[in-house]
C-alpha cells in the first residue's frame, strides 16, 4: 500500500473528512487533497504529526509494503552479506558520487565512471546521461562481481537541486544501503526513498519534492550476483 493510500484510509478508519484532518494538523485541505492523489508530499514536520495521531510510525507510514512481503525490520543485513562489504559499499558511495567524487576514464562513449577500491573489495559506478539518466553500481570481491544495483532517474520539473540529492545519498547507511534515508529534508526540499526486498533481491523508488511539489525521481533495484 502506497502512502497515499494510506493516509487515505488512516483518515477514513479516524472518521474524518479532510478538511476536519487539516485542520488538525494545520494544513488547507487542497493539501490534504493532494497528498491522497499522490500528487504531493507532506514535509517532515507533517509526517511527524501524522505518525502522532495515527500512532503509526513514520517507516510505516513511508515503506510501501504490504503486510506479508518479503522485507522485515527485524533483520539485519548481516543476514543477507558480509558485514565488511556493506560498510565497504556506504563508504564507496558517500566518496564518489555522494561525495563529489572524481570521475575515471569513460568505460563507454560518454559515460560517467567513478571508482573506489580499498583491499579486494572494488565498487565502480558508471552512468549514462543528465537529467535524464541510467546506470549501475556494481561491487567486486577478488575481482569477482558480487552484487549490482541498475537505475533510471529524471528531473521532472524547475527547481531540482544536485547538491541536496548528493546530501540525500550521503546518509546512506548500514541498515538501508542502497540510495538515501527513507525520509531527508532540507529547508523547501524533502527526499523520499522505499524498499521492498532484501540485500540480495530489492526493488526501490526515490523522488525529491521542492514546495510541495514532486521535481526528480528514480528506480533502481538490484541484488546478489552468483
């Protein structure tokens, strides 16, 4: 169930009608109205109150997910891969793209490649394109491909921001990496990003809304690589 939906039915199940829901939590209903079409997104702070009056957390207000798939917040991703290889991988990520990072030579016509490598372990991230964009990270254990992640994106309206989309990626973590957080925001800017899946099978969405109003997203899934 998408967040839309449930903010929907969240609301529905309270016995509210939107203007009554914003009201409550101080926003027009055209708001409210938007977010249930899926045509906008609430900020953090609206998010917060939500979760309060819901008493839902925000990952469950945020993971679209359905009851019985496959992703868990219990497990740890140790589960799934060598803990040394994801902490190798956030770090590789938050130093090249992320981070400004330097590009290599062009493995194909016109192509953006970004490389680290610390010991045996070897991360390249090589893309195609600008505001419309694919590409793939890929790690490399002993020189043996291990896991991989494909993605296609594009910047869908004025406003976009590459420095705040960097700053998203940069918090990148141990327990969710594979882009940003779920949920980042920055002065007019909100990243948003959900998973479904495990470390080695996922499948993901990301989209940055600049005021309210949705301005990039980006697929990406990926997995284990035998």
């Amino acid at each position: 169930m998408s967040l839309q939906q449930k903010l929907q039915a969240l609301r529905k199940e309270k016995g509210l009608t939107q203007e009554e829901f914003a009201e409550t939590i101080g926003v027009s209903r055209q708001a409210v109205a938007k977010w249930e079409a899926g045509q906008s997104y609430p900020d953090l702070d609206r998010l917060i109150e939500i979760s309060n009056l819901y008493k839902v957390s925000i990952d469950k207000l945020v993971k679209d997910c359905k009851e019985n798939c496959s992703f868990n917040e219990e497990k740890t991703y140790k589960d799934y891969a060598d803990n040394e290889m994801i902490c190798f991988l956030c770090k590789a990520k938050k130093v090249t793209y992320a981070g400004s990072g330097s590009e290599t030579v062009s493995s194909r016509p016109n192509s953006h490649d970004l490389e680290y490598t610390e010991g045996n372990l070897k991360y390249i991230d090589t893309y195609l394109g600008g505001e419309k964009f694919v590409g793939e990270e890929a790690l490399w254990k002993d020189n043996v491909p291990v896991w991989s992640m494909n993605y296609i994106g594009r910047i869908i309206d004025e406003g976009f921001s590459g420095s705040f989309l960097k700053a998203a990626l940069s918090l990148v973590s141990k327990d969710y990496p594979y882009r940003g957080p779920m949920v980042y925001a920055n002065g007019d800017y909100i990243y948003h990003c959900i998973v479904n899946g495990e470390f080695n099978w996922f499948q993901g969405y990301e989209e940055i809304f600049y005021n309210n109003n949705k301005i990039y997203e980006c697929f990406f899934h990926g997995g284990s690589v035998k």
